[in-house]
C-alpha cells in the first residue's frame, strides 16, 4: 500500500510540472494577459500596474509607455506555479500564481538574437 501511494505522489507530481496546468488556470492566464494588454493600450496604467506581480515606482505613468506588440493569445501553458503566454503578435509573458492569483512577472518578452535569455520590456 505504501509502494503504491509513493508511486501516484511521483505520478501527480510529474504531473504538476508537465505543463497541463488546468483549464481554469490556462483561462485565468489568458485573462490577465489580454486585461493588461488592453489597459496599456487604453492608457489605463493603474488597472495595467495591479496585474503585476511587483508594482514599481511609478508604474502608472511608466507602464502606459511600454513598446508591446498586441494580439490574441495563441497558446498557454501552465508549469506548477509558474505560466507563459504568447500572442499571435509574437509577445510572450510570463506569470506567476500568487496568492491574489496569476500576476505578470515579465510582460512584452521577445527572442535574443543573440540566442541568450529573452528581452523582455518590463520584468517585475
């Protein structure tokens, strides 16, 4: 019995980081990434700053300012507590599960050209 209990904790625990995080978690990402993309570009910064994971100084009047490529979210995916969102613009974002739900840590992320990590126009 013990064997058994052991093996489905490694199975569920597996699972947790394979990437299938659930669907309510996948629409919850897709929220947060399509309000804070429609708050920058409606100038709205203080509803864009409280999607944040980390508020900076003077997020408000910074964040309206950011070079973001809008689009549709194409795809999801969700690794435990941490997600990733790409638009159809070529954007990706990066989110955190807190306890006030999912929060962008990095917003308006694109490719290195030179093949390192990815530059992203706000990290939080």
């Amino acid at each position: 019995m013990q064997l058994a209990a052991a093996g489905l904790a490694v199975c569920v625990a597996g699972l947790a980081f394979a990437g299938c995080g659930t669907g309510a978690d996948k629409r919850a990402v897709r929220s947060v990434t399509e309000h804070f993309y429609a708050a920058v570009q409606n100038h709205d910064g203080q509803a864009a700053c409280s999607l944040l994971g980390t508020e900076p100084p003077g997020c408000a009047s910074q964040v309206t300012k950011l070079k973001l490529r809008p689009g549709h979210v194409s795809s999801v995916s969700v690794y435990a507590t941490s997600a990733q969102a790409r638009l159809d613009s070529g954007d990706v974002v990066f989110l955190g599960f807190t306890r006030d739900g999912w929060k962008i840590d990095a917003v308006g992320c694109r490719p290195n050209p030179s093949g390192g990590p990815m530059n992203c126009e706000q990290e939080s």
